[in-house]
C-alpha cells in the first residue's frame, strides 16, 4: 500500500492525496483548487493520474482549496462515489455552484477569449459531484470493501469538517492510516472541538500554523467589544469586517448575537452582506448536532444563533439601498475574508478614505490579495478597480481563525499519539515549507519518524 502527495504538499492549497492499495484499488482523499500565486488556474486540470482509474472519493470539509476541483474530476472521467458528512453535502452544493459562477465569468468576455482562458467546468458537473456524494456520520465505520472500512471523526474547523481514518487489512494484517484534514480550535465557536484519531500506524497531519502562535489573546466577545466601542460608539463610525462566507461569518454574526442578546453594548446596526454568507448561515440552523455546548446552550435560549433585532440580512436591492443610506454608526459583514473579491470590494472602496472607518481583517491574507497589502501598511492600493488612498484605520485579529496555532497542533498530536502506540510514521502537509519545518522541530522530541513530503512523492506503508 501506498500514498501519493499530490497537492498542499508543502503549500496550503490543492489537497489532493492518493492512497493506493496492494491489489490497485485507488482512494483519491480531497480534490481541492490549487490556487497559490505562481499557479495558473488551467494548470488544475492536468491531474498527475487517470482520473478514470479512481475508485472512491473521501471528502474532508467543503473548502475550495478541498472540494473546488472534483468537478474537473468529474469532467475528466471519474465516475465514481465521494463520501463525505452531510453538512459537506450541503455546503458543497452552494461553494462548488458559486465556484461554477466564477469559472463562467473567469472565461467569458472579449478579453479572456482573446487569452484563450479555459474554462474547468460548468454547472453540469458541480450536479454530477453532489449527485455522487453519500454521506456518512461521525464516529460510525462504513465497510467500503471485505478488506477496509472508512470512519469520519470531527475535526472541528468548519461545520461538517472530518478527519478520515482508514482501517485496512493486507496480507492478514490491519493497517490504519489517518488524515486530519484541516483542523478547528478546541474553543471555536459554533463548531465542536477536534477528536484527535486514536490507533493509528500512519498519520498525515495539517501543519497550517505549524510555525505560528495566535497573537490576540482576547475572547472574540472582548475583541468585538472593544472595536465596536472605539469605532461605533466614541465616534460615529463604520466598522467593516470582511469574513469567508463559510465559517467566519457565522462565527462572527453568533458573537455580535451574544453581545447584543446580552446587552453588553448599546443597539448598533448590523449588515451582512454575503449571498453565500446567507445560504451557509441558513444550512448551519439544518445541523443543531454538530455544534458545540455554547452553541447548542445559545440556540435553545434565544431560538437563533445569527439573527437578532439590529440586524438586516441584505438579500435584494432594497436591502442594498437601506444599507448604503444609513449614515449613523454601523457594522458591515462580507464577504471575502482577503478582500480579493465578493462584495466586500465595494464596502471597502466606498470606505478606503473614510477616517471615521476602521476595517478588521479577522484572519490571514496571503501574499499579493488586497487585504495583505492593507495589512502591510500600504496608503495607497487597488480597491474595485481604482486607485485610492487609505485614510480607514486598518486592524487585525485571529480571535476567529479556524486553524489551531503551533500549541494547539501540538496538543493534538500529542493525544494522537497517546492513544496510537504502534505509530510509525507521521507526514506534515498543508503548510509553507517554512512552516511545516519548524512544525517538525516542535514535534521530534515527542515522535521522530517525521516526513515532510514534496508535492508527487510517493511513499510505500509497510
């Protein structure tokens, strides 16, 4: 048996691997978009095996950079099933339709003919990937074949996010192998906390903040708080915080819920705009099991996790003009969380030069996208296809970030560990080089059979 590191090896994007049995049947575990900047987006249809030769999908959450590519899998040739939980189900439905959107305007127009941009896929094949999904829930082992079964556990992360645990018997004997997919923070919100997998023989293992400690040590209630008071309330502000429509949103929308429910500041009125922000909020309500106590406590209190009286839901042009003519204090919530599109583009270009406005980018931006160069200390950017100047005060946080930092990845793998006495190897993937090297260092001392593999390498269990 055999893996194969075909993508967010030693990079964060494009998780796609490879499990490959003795006897050639082939689990393709996460077929997300590689999208890191020296990428081209066509280069994501060129998969480095016959797409024809897969024999099963194991999907780990509906993230883009994990899900965005099964429907150019579908395009070329697969046909087979994806197993994944049912909140996966249904966020995939909306993201990979939203994907679909993108890919039309992305080769579409006068100019992107002329390029020769070619499009992944279309809409029929974002069908035929939520057509060929099966769910499974947490904790419960599926028998894929005589010889393996496939078991979901939470990971935390976003609603619905799974580590996979694989049990497989070659030559009379059973070999487990785990994927943690990416994890979530023990004290997230909404969502449940990670169940690290126990009884393992090989570990593939996210690294994402392998390198890095979350630097605001505030509850994101206290973090909230205090923007809201310094923007809204000292003076007649307008805070603005770009949010990714799946996760984020919602974590941010149940806090100001709870600030306000609780009357921990005066009424401020609240917009949120982000159609697919809306449609993800709306599938978190279908899945009351799989949050956490504090969300569960909350939903049974006050009946609504994310609505509450200030808030306006913009979800058609009236919405939009309410929004845009109220001029008193305000928080605006949109989407996308690196400001590289969705409508945030327009909320910040209206408020760039806007000294009464203060933009908290709650999570990380990579290099190149609007919001790094924000957080890097530019004064002057490209907001909505315009030059401005930045007077807006800008700020940060990662009270909301959905990854554990180096501590939190480090207790998980030490109760992985504790509960895996016949560990053998472990794999770091999903993470900068840097990242994952340093990641590598922490853990050694625990467990020194380590590999950081490079994208299309192969490695044999045994």
């Amino acid at each position: 048996m055999r893996i194969a590191f075909y993508g967010a090896a030693q990079q964060v994007t494009g998780s796609m691997y490879l499990l490959t049995l003795t006897d050639g049947y082939n689990i393709l575990i996460d077929c997300g978009l590689n999208y890191e900047k020296d990428v081209a987006r066509e280069e994501n249809a060129k998969f480095p095996f016959d797409p024809q030769d897969i024999d099963l999908v194991v999907l780990t959450h509906a993230h883009i950079d994990h899900s965005g590519n099964l429907p150019t899998l579908f395009a070329r040739g697969y046909e087979g099933k994806i197993l994944c939980t049912e909140p996966t189900w249904r966020l995939s439905d909306i993201l990979l339709m939203d994907s679909a959107n993108i890919e039309a305007k992305r080769t579409s127009g006068k100019k992107n003919k002329k390029t020769g941009a070619k499009r992944l896929f279309g809409h029929k094949q974002v069908m035929d990937v939520v057509q060929s999904m099966v769910t499974l829930k947490f904790n419960k082992p599926f028998s894929i074949r005589e010889n393996m079964r496939v078991e979901l556990v939470p990971a935390g992360h976003i609603l619905g996010a799974s580590s996979i645990v694989f049990s497989i018997v070659e030559k009379g004997e059973e070999i487990r192998v785990g994927f943690t997919g990416d994890l979530g923070k023990n004290d997230a919100k909404i969502i449940m906390k990670p169940q690290p997998m126990i009884n393992l023989n090989y570990l593939i293992m996210e690294g994402t903040y392998g390198s890095r400690l979350h630097r605001d040590p505030r509850s994101p209630e206290d973090c909230l708080i205090h923007y809201i008071k310094k923007t809204c309330i000292e003076q007649p502000g307008r805070l603005i915080i770009p949010a990714f429509s799946v996760g984020r949103t919602q974590a941010i929308l149940f806090t100001l819920n709870r600030i306000f429910r609780e009357a921990k500041l005066p009424a401020i009125q609240v917009f949120t705009d982000s159609p697919l922000g809306i449609s993800s909020g709306n599938i978190h309500e279908d899945f009351a099991e799989y949050f956490n106590e504090e969300a569960k406590d909350f939903a049974q209190k006050y009946g609504d996790l994310f609505r509450f009286k200030d808030l306006l839901i913009v979800e058609d042009k009236e919405d939009e003009e309410i929004m845009n003519r109220h001029y008193k204090p305000s928080i605006i919530v949109s989407s996308s969380g690196m400001l590289d599109g969705g409508r945030i583009q327009k909320h910040i270009a209206d408020n760039l030069q806007n000294p009464m406005c203060t933009i908290l980018i709650a999570g990380y931006c990579t290099e190149g996208t609007l919001g790094a160069e924000l957080l890097a200390g530019k004064k002057t950017v490209k907001a909505n296809n315009k030059i401005r100047d930045v007077y807006a005060k800008i700020e940060s946080t990662d009270v909301f970030s959905a990854h554990p930092d180096q501590i939190g990845l480090t207790q998980y793998f030490q109760n992985v560990l504790s509960g895996s006495q016949n560990l053998k190897k472990v794999f770091l993937a999903h993470g900068d080089k840097d990242s994952l090297a340093t990641f590598k260092t922490v853990l050694q001392p625990h467990f020194t059979q380590i590999e950081i593999p490079a994208r299309g390498e192969e490695h044999t269990f045994v």
